[in-house]
C-alpha cells in the first residue's frame, strides 16, 4: 500500500489515485489543508501535522489507515489528528495514534467521518499527554474505541455509533460523556475494565453541569452487559439487542426506557430498575420487545396483531402481560372485530359481543391473568397492554374435562409474561394435564403441538389438556426466557416424523406429529400424546385405538408397522401430503385406500383430490414397500385421480402419454401432454378398477387406480 508522509517540509502533495483532492501543507498549526472528492489507497503516516478539512467540498474516502507516527520527541504538539467541519471523510481502515507527548485529538464539528475499522486514540506516558474526541456531527466507528490515559475523553455533542468495545486507557481520568440532546449507539461493553475509564450518562464531568436530555442505545449484535453510568443515572436508554442486554447492577432511568421489536432486556434478581419516564416494550411485524424481571415494574406492552385476510387467517391466541388489563381497550362489540373465549364445559366460544351488536354483559371485564383468548381484527393494530408487569407464578387449578364436549379436556391458557416461556421443563407442576401443548399457527390456519421444552411467544394464548376433572398446573416466573418470536412458528425437532397436509386453494395445512418412544403405549399417553384439536385446515391426523392424534406416540417402530391416518377435507379440493420431517435413513410409504396408490414420500409429495362424503379412514403409513392387495408402488413425482368428472395427473417427468383403460382392456382415454405439473381431463368414470399408463420418451408406468 503506498503512504504518504505529512510533514512541516512539505508544500503540497497531490496523491495518484486521489480525483481532484490537494493536499495544502504549511508549517502553521493545523495548517495541512484538504479540499476536494475521491478516493485514494494510500496510508497517511502524519508526524506533526493532521488532516484539516473544514469545507463542505470535502468528501473523501481513504483505503487505509491513518497513523500518527512520533519522529523522536516531537509529538503532536497539541494538535488534532483530524479536523473536520463539514463534508464526508470515510476510512477503510483504522486510525491508530502512538503515546504522544501533547494530546492528539480529533474534532468534528459537523461532517460525518466514518471508520470501517478501530479507533485507537492513545495518551502519552505522563499528564498532559492526552486523546481527546469531540464530536459534533456524525462519528460511526464499525470496530472498537480506545481512548486514553492522561485526561483522555470523548465528549459527543452530536451522534455517535461505536460498533465494537467501548475501551479505556487504564487511568482514572479517561472518560466517555455526551452533551445535551446527543445520541451514542453502543455494539459492544463499556470499558469492561472498571479501572480502565469513567461512563457518564447525566453530567458532564469537566464541571458536573447537566447534559439532559440525551440517549444512549446498546444495539449489538452479541449479548452486551449494561454499563452503571458512573453518575448513577441514565438519561434516556434504549435496548436494541435481539441476542439480549444483562442488567446485573441497579440502575436509574431519568428518562424513558425503550426496548426495540426483537431486543431482549433481562434485569438479575435482586437488581433493582428505577424509571422516571416511559417504559415501552416495542412490537411490530418483525418481533415484540422482550423483558424479565424479578421486582414490580409498570409498562407499556405493545404487541403488533395482524388484520385477517379471509375467513381462515387472521386469527390469534392473545393473553395480557399485565395484572389488570382492561378488555376494551382490545375490542368493541358490534365494531366486526372478534373477542371470544373458550368455555370447555359447554364446548362453546363465547362472544363478547351479544346478539344485536352490544356488549356480552357475562364477559369480564378485564382479561384473567394466565387466561388466553381469540382475536381477529379487520385492521393490522399495534395494541398496548399497560400497567404493573405480572413477574410471580400463576397458579391455575380446577381445570375440567367434560367427557359429553367435543373437545373435552381442553382449556385456553395464556402466557402471563412479557417474554416467552419455555413450556414443560419441569418446572410447571402439571397435575393431570398433558405434557404437550397446542399453539395457533396463524400462517397455517391450525393448531401445532408444542413439545416439552418448546417455546410459547409472549402473550401469546396456548391450549391445555386436563386428562382428569380438577387439574391444575403452575405457569413459572423461573420458565420465562426471550424469544422475539410475536406468534408461534414451526421450529423443527429431532427423531419424529412429521406429515403435512396442504390446502393449495386456500393456503391452509395441518401436520400430524409420530414418535416412538420406551414405555409409551398404543393408546393416549398423558406425558407423551397429543389429542387432534381441529381449525380450519383439512383435519389430518393418526389413529390408534379409535382415537384421533395430533401426536401419537408408539412403543416401537417395526417395519410391519402400519399407521393409519384420517382425512377430513375442508373447503378446498386439491390437497398435497409431503414429508416434513423424518427419522434419518427411514424410508415412509404412503397407501391411498380411495385410489389404490402407495407412494415413497422420500422421494416426493403426494397430491389428490376428495370430496365431501369420503370415508375418512382413508390413508395408511408403512414403514417397507407393501401396500394392499395388488397395488402397484407408484413413482412419487407421478400421482393420478378422478374426481367430478375429471382425471388428474401431477407429472414431473416432461412430455408423456396418458391411456387408461377398464379391466375388460378397452381404452376409454388416450392424450398426449406435454407440460410438467399437475393436468386435467374430461372423463367420467363410474365406480370401478381403472388400469393407468403413464409412458415417456424412454419408459412408461403402470398402475391401479379405484374410482368411488
């Protein structure tokens, strides 16, 4: 890399690769002038004087570093490294100073000067020898900031954004402070050394006056540790961290408190947090701001609800992280926007709005604490939960089963905190209550089983079942962790095989969950099954002793194994069973009895067609190639149906030829097609046994198909 020497013996230096910069050198103090745009790679080696630039023409960009070298004594001489009044200056590299005799320093007073590199502003070895910083522009630094010793500072007038570590030089005169109306975003710790530099948040500590308002934000990327301003206060704080930010000593907020969508603050036990303002936990489409604490703390809980789009999505399982929140401030009857709750005794959802559009006067006023309901808003809201936070264990007891309802044992809980809560990690106390959950998944318009230890999202509603009448449970304050997440999404777990099937019409699916398990049994396991809880996507689930599964559970897998699966279709008509997850090198046919097809789901999904009145009992899963009687095991990326008069073919091979015949072998349909995908044919078909031919350039497939 080629350098450029600044010295007082210079008059002007013009840099190859620089467009229109001229450098202006004189003996003067600060006296190395830059004016100009553009770019150079050349390192900047200033021995005693720095750059200066105070014109607005200013914009340059440096691929390299620059270095203050020290030729003998001379030092800086009580000069700045870099001045800068107006323009851009922008380094692809680091600025490094040595131990000076006199400070060096650097100076914006409005440019922007950003570092793609560290900052390195080192003193000399005795008083008076000092770094100095004063910013009143922009000053982003991607890497660290070191300041110090010697009466070192950074005072920041304007805003700032260190990147990596905030360090100092190791003497107790180094300080970091900010001037009114200021903002430092902070990516890494402040000097972590607490011998090594002084943190201000209020005051200015040259004379101690107050610098208020100014705001200062932990935004890294990697779980940062809140440093106690050294004047005991913050003025306004901001958390912007999705890998979280640890208070592990008591602090004061003079000003507002904010916790970004995504960020996670968590305050020790036996720290306290005093805040004068606002305290916001901040939510959006992204994520909701998440916050653990141990002592009484009031705040404003937004969480972001998204309008529904049609009939089937749109809908959310909502819980209050708040003690007493009132339910109008989340619905008004008669408006078109849904509040229910869920009543296990009568099987009923219970509407808030009455008959004729006034208010269900049976209905709380104020949502129960560790209690879930279901919303649906015409409109994307971001709504407010506010008041005293709930941080203590909720105790939830009389859970009923009411064998005559149709979803007996089921109980519409909440998460009670504002952050999420590890479900089932033995911490919950479930007496009679199984041990996995189901949570709404918006996206898919059904419920999802939630494992031990899986995550339920703060305020987010979830389903329990109570295997016996009077169950009960505790929600614990000790299971709450961070988790942006605003509703549940799938997460993928280990050794379960996982079955998806897909609404294409109305974009809806439902999965089926199967395990395998020592000491499980062929009926419901309370600590190891999950009941089939319906929503609005086609019910898929397994069957095993005549009950319906959303998860089932078996002893053993064996390759005899059979495991059948019911089908209920919902309002649409094209369907598609893939293979979501898998046990490794396991290889899963599946046989559908209404078309007389087995397919290997590792080898592709599965479409088909149905219609009301279908026998429900309609698909097996096997664990070898075996089917019923006769049946041909079909390629998975070929699948043929009929259905109201048309015959379908989902190709994935290119051009074929498509005939099907009788039994008695007369040809009743023979075409040529020559798109990929899924087509279709007019051909009516009574009930029968149909032959299939299916044939390629350079092969053709044979198969069974039965037509109700």
């Amino acid at each position: 890399m080629r350098k450029i020497f600044i010295a007082t013996n210079f008059i002007c230096i013009i840099c190859k690769g620089l467009s229109s910069v001229v450098f202006s050198c004189g003996i003067a103090d600060y006296d190395t002038q830059i004016t100009g745009s553009g770019i150079t790679n050349c390192t900047f080696e200033i021995r005693s004087y720095g750059l200066n630039c105070t014109a607005a023409s200013c914009n340059l960009t440096i691929n390299g570093n620059i270095e203050q070298q020290v030729p003998g004594n001379a030092g800086m001489n009580n000069k700045s490294l870099i001045q800068l009044g107006a323009g851009t200056l922008t380094i692809n590299g680091n600025i490094i100073t040595g131990s000076v005799f006199g400070y060096v320093g650097i100076t914006n007073t409005g440019g922007t000067i950003t570092v793609n590199g560290n900052v390195s502003m080192l003193g000399g070895s005795d008083a008076g020898g000092g770094a100095t910083i004063v910013n009143q522009g922009s000053f982003n630094i991607s890497g660290d900031l070191t300041i110090g010793p010697w009466s070192s500072y950074c005072q920041n007038a304007g805003s700032m954004i260190i990147g990596g570590d905030l360090l100092g030089g190791g003497q107790g005169d180094t300080y970091f402070w900010q001037e009114t109306g200021a903002t430092v975003k902070l990516g890494g710790n402040v000097f972590p050394d607490p011998n090594s530099g002084l943190f201000f948040g209020i005051s200015e500590p040259m004379n101690s006056s107050s610098t208020e308002p100014n705001t200062i934000e932990y935004n890294g990327v990697s779980a940062q540790t809140i440093r106690v301003p050294d004047d005991a206060a913050y003025s306004n704080l901001i958390i912007n961290n999705p890998a979280g930010v640890t208070m592990n000593s008591s602090t004061t907020v003079n000003g507002f408190l904010t916790v970004k969508p995504g960020a996670a603050l968590t305050v020790d036990p036996a720290v306290s947090l005093a805040i004068t303002g606002a305290f916001t936990l901040q939510s959006d489409a992204t994520g909701t701001g998440s916050f653990i604490t141990s002592s009484p703390t009031t705040a404003s809980v937004q969480r972001y609800v998204s309008g529904y789009s049609d009939p089937t999505h749109g809908w959310h399982l909502l819980s209050s992280p708040v003690a007493a929140q009132g339910i109008g401030a989340f619905h008004t009857p008669g408006s078109g926007d849904d509040f229910y709750k869920w009543d296990e005794p009568t099987d009923t959802w219970i509407n808030r709005t009455a008959e004729g559009g006034g208010l269900n006067v049976s209905f709380e006023t104020n949502f129960g604490v560790g209690k879930g309901y279901l919303v649906s808003y015409a409109s994307t809201y971001t709504k407010a939960f506010s008041g005293s936070l709930n941080i203590s264990n909720v105790s939830v007891t009389g859970l009923s089963n009411t064998p005559a309802s149709t979803a007996s044992g089921w109980h519409l809980l909440g998460n009670p905190f504002s952050s999420a809560l590890t479900w089932n990690d033995g911490k919950w106390n479930l007496s009679n209550v199984g041990a996995n959950c189901q949570l709404w998944n918006e996206a898919n318009a059904s419920y999802t089983v939630v494992a031990p230890n899986g995550i339920i999202p703060s305020m987010n509603g979830f389903m329990a079942h109570a295997s016996t009448a009077d169950a009960s449970m505790t929600i614990p304050a000790l299971s709450r962790t961070h988790d942006a997440t605003n509703w549940y999404k799938n997460t993928q777990q280990n050794e379960q095989i996982v079955l998806t099937v897909s609404d294409t019409d109305g974009e809806t699916a439902q999965p089926t969950i199967i395990r395998f398990e020592q000491g499980a049994t062929n009926g419901y396991d309370n600590q190891y099954d999950s009941y089939f809880l319906p929503g609005f996507a086609p019910m898929f689930y397994s069957k095993s002793l005549e009950e319906n599964f959303a998860l089932s559970t078996l002893p053993e897998l064996c390759q005899e194994l059979t495991i059948p699966l019911g089908f209920v279709k919902n309002a649409g008509n094209l369907f598609v069973i893939e293979l979501t997850e898998n046990i490794p090198d396991q290889d899963l046919y599946l046989t559908d009895k209404q078309t007389l097809q087995t397919v290997k789901l590792n080898e592709g999904d599965y479409a088909f067609s149905a219609q009301q009145g279908d026998e429900t009992d309609r698909f097996e899963l096997h664990f070898r190639a075996v089917g019923i009687e006769d049946n041909t095991l079909a390629d998975a990326s070929l699948h043929v149906w009929a259905s109201n008069g048309q015959f379908y073919l989902q190709n994935e091979q290119g051009p074929v030829t498509l005939m099907v015949s009788d039994l008695q072998g007369r040809t009743l349909l023979k075409t040529n097609i020559a798109t990929s995908g899924i087509t279709s044919q007019p051909l009516k078909l009574t009930t029968g046994i149909y032959i299939v031919t299916v044939q390629t350039a350079d092969s053709f497939k044979t198969m069974k198909i039965f037509v109700r």
